[in-house]
C-alpha cells in the first residue's frame, strides 16, 4: 500500500465521503491539515459529504464542529447516524428509554417518543454511556442482560465502538450493542458499516449530480476505523483512503511512519482493500 497525498488521489474522483471523529478531529481539536486538506478538495471542484456516526442530528454536528473551530468552507453537507436512526425509531414502538448522555436528546425532537424507565420501555435507543468520560462497560452487563431477557427493540445510533478524545479512548454506543448482543440480543443499527447511511449520503450527491447519473466509481471514501469506515465503504462498492493515524494507529508501528506491511496485512486479513493511506488526511 502506497501513502497518497489527497491531492494526487481526489483528481480520479468527482465526490469524497469523509469521516469526522478521527480523521477531521479527536474530539477536541480540529486538525489544521485535515480542514486544510477538504477546503483544498472544494476548491478544485469536489463535492465533500461529511459521513459520521454521531447520534446527534446534522444541524447539531454542524455546531459542534463549529465550536471545535472547523470552516463551514470544509464541506457540502453532513449525514449522521443520528439522521437515518430517526427513521428507525419511527417504526418502533415509541415507549421509549433513552440510554446515552442528555446532550443527545434533540435526536428525539419532532418523533413524538413517550420516554419510559429502563423496565417498562418497549425500545431502547442507545447513543452511548451515560457518562463515556468516567463509566466503564462492566456498569452495563446487567442492563445489557435485562434488554436482551425482555427482547425489547434495541436501536444503536452510534455503531463506533469507541473514539479518541484527546489521548483517552472512551467507549461508543456500539459497545453497548455489542454487549447486549453478547448477551442473545439483535441490535438495529443504520449508521457505518451498514447500508443506509451510504444510501442516504448517496441520494444528497445525487441531487448535486443533477441529470447526469451517479456512478460509486466517482465517490472516495476516507476512513480511519476497519469495522465502519472502510467495511462500510467497501460493502458498499466504494474505493477507499485509509488513514493509519486514527482509531488503529497503535497496529502499525510509528504514528507518523507507518509500516505499509503491517497496513496491507491488517485489511487482507480482513478481506479489504484501500487505494492508498496517509498517517493523518491531508492535501
């Protein structure tokens, strides 16, 4: 595998696909080169979606990438997770236990949900740990057993299993849906890997295509995290730009010098390709 500065690989290319948490920030700063990188795409022409598996709603991605410092000239538009999990939660009963952090409650606004408590919700949407700063999995194995006994709706809205932020990682709601699905539950999920984000990130391109039809040929992916980012984008027929610095930079020896070897081995392993890396996205 080859390390491709954006520049060289964008030309063969008319849209990107672009992660956020690990590619564009770590939750607490904006990378200068990464903005630098997409606000340099725009201008040759490229059409940038921003593909994030944050609960929260686009509008409210929006602001937060705002108050972290990123340029609203970084990107087009913006598809979470958050937005295609509403869909989700309309076709489920709306007895609802909310099991994240407050922040994320404008997930629900306009929905019409009844919140109920942990033991009588019919659905249980989770879009992280109450407390990801200070809280641990073990404070959930009894919970995750109780939904998966009572067989309730299980709706993830954020399929990460965890994030940096900063030099702590903190664990993500996919956690917990791999934990209730430890325990003989069937979670829902509609953000990365699965198809629906990609089809709704889809259909926002294609109305900038206009009459001229959309091919995946013309989309880039890029990705720091196997499980979602480039699953996802592979699945889905998508070439990708790996970025070897994120959620898996301890696999690969040095942060900033990579050892392409260990690269190509990692995603063989695991039945993917990439058509380039860099350490950290930039131009």
């Amino acid at each position: 595998m080859l390390k491709t500065p954006l520049n060289t690989l964008v030309r063969d290319y008319e849209y990107i696909f672009c992660d956020v948490w690990g590619v564009i920030h770590n939750g607490i700063k904006v990378w200068a080169e990464a903005e630098h990188a997409l606000i340099k795409a725009r201008n040759a022409g490229k059409y940038v979606i921003l593909l994030t598996n944050s609960p929260r709603r686009n509008i409210g991605v929006a602001q937060q990438l705002s108050e972290l410092g990123l340029s609203d000239q970084a990107y087009d538009k913006i598809v979470t997770s958050g937005d295609v999990t509403r869909t989700l939660i309309k076709q489920h009963p709306n007895s609802v236990f909310h099991l994240g952090p407050e922040r994320d409650v404008p997930l629900f606004d306009g929905l019409g949900v009844s919140f109920a408590d942990e033991q009588s919700a019919e659905t249980v949407v989770c879009t992280g740990l109450f407390d990801d700063k200070n809280e641990g999995l073990e404070a959930y194995q009894a919970m995750m057993e109780g939904f998966a006994a009572r067989n309730v709706t299980f709706i993830c809205a954020n399929p990460d299993l965890v994030v940096h932020h900063g030099g702590k990682m903190l664990y993500c709601a996919g956690s917990l849906a791999k934990l209730f699905e430890e325990h003989g539950g069937k979670p829902l999920v509609a953000g990365k890997p699965h198809q629906p984000i990609y089809d709704h990130a889809f259909r926002k391109a294609s109305i900038r295509a206009g009459d001229q039809e959309l091919k995946k040929s013309q989309i880039l992916a890029i990705g720091d995290a196997l499980p979602t980012d480039v699953k996802g984008a592979c699945d889905y027929g998508l070439d990708v730009l790996f970025i070897s610095g994120g959620i898996h930079r301890e696999e690969f020896g040095n942060l900033q010098s990579p050892d392409p070897k260990l690269m190509q081995a990692f995603l063989t392993k695991y039945g993917y390709e990439a058509k380039g890396y860099l350490p950290q996205l930039s131009w």
